[in-house]
C-alpha cells in the first residue's frame, strides 16, 4: 500500500494559469476540468473544478477554483522543496523567483544547508533547502600490495 501527500492550492480564480506556470518550472502537463465539464454555465463555466500537475520528478500538485459562495482559506501553508539535488533545486529556485517575493535568499545558511524562502507570484510561499551531497561510502582506490593486481 502506498500513500502520498500533495499540496491542494486553491485560488478564486487563475488556478490554470498557476499550474500552467508551475509546469514550466518542474515540467509535466496539467491535466484540468472545469465547472462548465459538469453542466455549469455563465461565468463559472471556464473556473477550474479540479487540476493537477504530475511532473518528472514525481511531484503531484493540485489546484482549483473556488467559487464565491464557497468558502476559501488564503494559500497559507509553504511548500518546501528539499533534497542534495543542488542543481536542479536552484534551478526550480530560479524558475520561482521571477516575479516573486524573496523572503530569505537561496544561500549557506547556519545549519550548514543551502536555504532560501519566496513568496511566488501567485501568492504560494516556497521553502528551498539544499542538503550537502552525502560523502560516498567507498574508501578511495588505494594501491595494492598483490603482485598479481600490477
């Protein structure tokens, strides 16, 4: 049995656009129905019902629309991207920062990780944090005292 635990944005409207530009920042194609797909018409008819971006790295984040009558909480809780993967987590870092609000800048911190904290232009707070590659296990090659090995 497997579970997961993924990010559910809501927005009152442009969750298309965000998973739009959050497919650009991490890849994959999002996937969206909207309220008008189940017989919903007028203005709410274009709104996203239900979305979700499954990207190559193997991150699922989901997003709707909310209409007015139904209640919204504001998008308060960060998401945090973490790994040794320096490369592609500064890049993912770089992709979120244009248009955004950097909070801490992506740099060396006290605990030693790389970290650095931004409010995105869709008002969605992003934690980075960059762990040192973990020092490889294998001693290095030493010479051999075999005759057999030369």
């Amino acid at each position: 049995m497997t579970m997961r635990l993924n990010p559910y944005l809501q927005f009152r409207t442009g969750s298309r656009e965000v998973l739009e530009f959050y497919a650009e920042v991490f890849g994959g194609t999002p996937n969206t129905m909207t309220f008008g797909a189940f017989g919903m018409d007028g203005p709410l008819a274009d709104l996203i019902m239900h979305g979700v971006l499954e990207t190559p790295a193997g991150f699922t984040i989901m997003a709707s629309d909310t209409p007015p009558e139904m209640m919204m909480l504001p998008n308060s809780t960060p998401i945090c991207l973490s790994g040794d993967d320096a490369e592609t987590l500064r890049d993912y870092w770089s992709r979120l920062s244009v248009g955004a609000r950097i909070e801490t800048p992506l740099a060396v911190q006290m605990w030693g990780d790389e970290y650095g904290a931004l409010v995105d232009k869709y008002g969605t707070q992003w934690l980075v944090d960059i762990s040192p590659a973990p020092a490889s296990d294998t001693p290095p090659d030493e010479p051999s005292d075999d005759p057999a090995e030369d």
